[in-house]
C-alpha cells in the first residue's frame, strides 16, 4: 500500500512541476516563443488559440516542454477526433529536431494505426521502423476522440488505446538514447492551414517507472552483412547514384558501423539527415543526400555470389570500382514502392575473384528514413570484413 501511495505521490509532484511551469509563463501571451508552458516557436497554431498545460490545438508543427525531465514513466492523454493529420506525442526531447515520438494515422474519419520512430536532425524514420513491433493497425471502430496511454521503461515502451487493456502497439526497441529530456506534441500531414487540425487534452504525465508487457526480439540469417564502413553525408541533386565512385572521402571520415539486430544500417542515425541537420522536422525532407557504404568480401577462389537487398531510397552497388546494379524503392517505380527498408527481395549476382573484393553501396534518400540491409546468398567459401585498405577508400581501385 505504501509503494501505491508513494507513486500517486509522485505522479502528483510530476505533473504539478509541469503546471507549476504553465503557470509562471502563462501570462506570457505577447512572447513568440511561450504560451501556457509549452515553447510553440516551431509550430503554427490556431488564430486565438489558448493553450493550457494540459491541452493544445495545432494546425502543424510541434510544441513541447524542454523543462520536462521525463525519461521513464507513464504520458496519458486524449487525442482529438481524426482529420487528415498526423499527430502523436514526443518524449525524451533533446531538441525540436532530436526526439522519440508514436504517433497516430487517421483513415477516413476513423484512427487506423499507431506507429512509434525515432527523429534525428529533424528527419523521421518510419521507413526503417514499419513492421511488427513498430508499426500496428489498430481494431477497428475507433473514431471520435481517442484516449491514449503511453508506458515508457528503458528501452521499450507499450501503447494502450481507447481503456483496452492489451497494449495496441507493443516497442520493440526504443533506438536513441535512453536519457531524460522534453515532452512535446507533434502534428504533420494535415490539410487545413487555419483551423487546427490536430490537438490533445486532459494530457497527464507520471515519472514512476511502468511494468511492461514481454516484446520479441528482432534477428537476422547468419548470412547478414553486419559491418560496413560509412562515409560521411554528402549532398545529392536527386536520387540517382553516379556511374563512377567519388574520390572525395579519405580513410580517417569513413567510420565502422554495426548493424541492427534486424540487419538494419540506419543511416538516418549513423550521420544524419539526408538533407543535412534540421532545426526542426521537414515533413516531406528538405533535399536528397547520398552516402557511401564499403566492406569487403574474400573469396577463396572465383565463383559468384548473389547480394540481396532493401534501401531507402537509392541505390547503387559498385564491384571492384564498377557499378554492377543501379535500383530506386519509390513511388516512380510503382504504387506500393514507398521506399520501406524491409526484407531484402531484390538482387545483384556478383562475380567474385580469388582473392579481396571492395563492395560499396552508394546509397541516396531524401525523407522518412534513411538506410539499408543487406547480406548474401551463401558464405560458403567467402569472409566479410569492414577493416578495408587505405588505398579502397576514394574511388576504388
């Protein structure tokens, strides 16, 4: 009974903190950047909005509390009836362009899916992180306001809606780091460019650590590629890969990355933005960027090895200094190619021979996540290491 007590304690001492805040700036109605608590500098509000500490109307963009401290515990709200928009609930805020939010989808009047990404440099992920664990539909019937509980512990965190009492979606993996920052509200995709097109209330916060449902772990095949050497970002006009690979990188700004458990290089999180950093999220991206990926694959003799893989959102593979296949993942190349980094189904033979082989995808995205996965048909008579030569770093040999 005295734990319950003390964690109602807490609970109240959180939130009252929060209001505490609200209430010393509320006053503040002619500053830019404050009103009632939250920093709305980098959103766009409604003509004579009036936000309090516990509600918020928005018509885009993302206003938060950086004061808020929260890393662990339990954020309760109720979401407004579904429009065309975006909206969802970021915590653990380093800055308006560095945070983890979950997020819901809207479909024709009704809530459709919840789906939880990390953002980093003000670009978000959800190419990356779509499927079981990250992404989920929700049951149908849920329309009109929704109330949303979020449970966050470590590196996990579980979704309930609607009072259900199973988490409808269950975090796989928090990815950024697990350190306390701001909370804010985030809105995008919405159609209306004067009244709100999303908002939240009776929004309540608890910093007592929750009890978590049990979450699968992600895995890859043995044959995954895991280790590569990255090059930094650099700009790109568009999504296309060069025919030649650059010599504009040296050894020491090439850096070794491991993969996700899944297989997953996120690029996005490795270097950045493709469009380089933002102050703030651009929904939609701010401009295409390209990286260079290399390992090395040593055959004990000729023989030919098949490469399977997914990306966001081009690519090009480059065999020993050649470019040996050219894809694109994007809307250009059909209807249901949005650029998600899942399984690997498509393929490049590659005519291996005795001896090292330099391997290098060039990789160009603009919005929404940037990455790839990759590995091989068979390892039968090869070895994988990221440790190249100097002489492999530029433009090949």
């Amino acid at each position: 009974m005295q734990d319950i007590i003390s964690q109602r304690r807490r609970t109240a001492v959180a939130w009252l903190a929060l209001a505490m805040l609200a209430a010393q700036t509320g006053h503040a109605q002619t500053h830019d950047s404050t009103i009632a608590g939250w920093v709305v500098s980098d959103a766009t509000l409604p003509r004579d909005a009036r936000p309090t500490a516990t509600s918020v109307d928005l018509i885009k963009g993302i206003v938060h509390v950086p004061t808020a401290n929260f890393r662990d515990g339990t954020i309760e709200l109720d979401l407004t009836p579904p429009g065309t928009a975006f909206a969802g609930i970021a915590f653990r805020m380093q800055s308006a362009a560095n945070y983890e939010i979950i997020y819901f989808r809207p479909d024709s009047g009704r809530w459709a899916s919840v789906q939880y990404q990390p953002v980093y440099d003000g670009e978000t992920t959800w190419q990356l992180y779509h499927d079981d664990g990250y992404e989920r539909d929700l049951r149908p019937g849920l329309t009109g306001p929704l109330h949303v509980k979020i449970l966050i512990a470590g590196s996990r965190a579980d979704v309930y809606v609607a009072g259900d009492t199973t988490p409808a979606l269950v975090v796989r993996q928090l990815k950024r780091e697990t350190v306390a920052g701001g909370i804010g509200v985030w809105v995008a995709n919405g159609k209306d460019s004067v009244m709100a097109n999303a908002g939240i209330q009776s929004l309540n916060v608890g910093f007592s650590v929750p009890k978590l449902a049990t979450a699968t772990r992600e895995t890859h095949p043995p044959e995954q590629l895991l280790r590569w050497r990255v090059s930094p970002r650099m700009a790109s006009a568009s999504i296309e890969t060069p025919v030649t690979l650059p010599a504009s990188a040296g050894a020491s700004a090439w850096k070794i990355v491991d993969a996700e458990a899944s297989g997953l290089i996120n690029l996005t999180r490795v270097i950045g933005n493709a469009a380089g950093p933002q102050r703030v999220n651009v929904f939609g991206g701010a401009g295409w960027g390209i990286a260079f990926a290399r390992t090395t694959i040593t055959s004990a003799n000729a023989q030919t090895r098949r490469l399977y893989l997914s990306y966001s959102d081009g690519i090009g593979v480059y065999l020993n200094g050649t470019r040996v296949f050219t894809g694109r993942n994007d809307d250009s190349r059909g209807a249901n190619n949005l650029g998600i980094v899942g399984p690997e189904t498509e393929f490049v033979d590659l005519a291996l021979r005795a001896g090292d082989n330099d391997i290098v995808l060039a990789i160009t995205d603009r919005a929404f996540g940037w990455g790839f996965r990759a590995r091989l048909d068979s390892l039968r008579g090869v070895a994988v290491s990221a440790k190249v030569a100097e002489s492999q770093i530029g433009g090949g040999r």
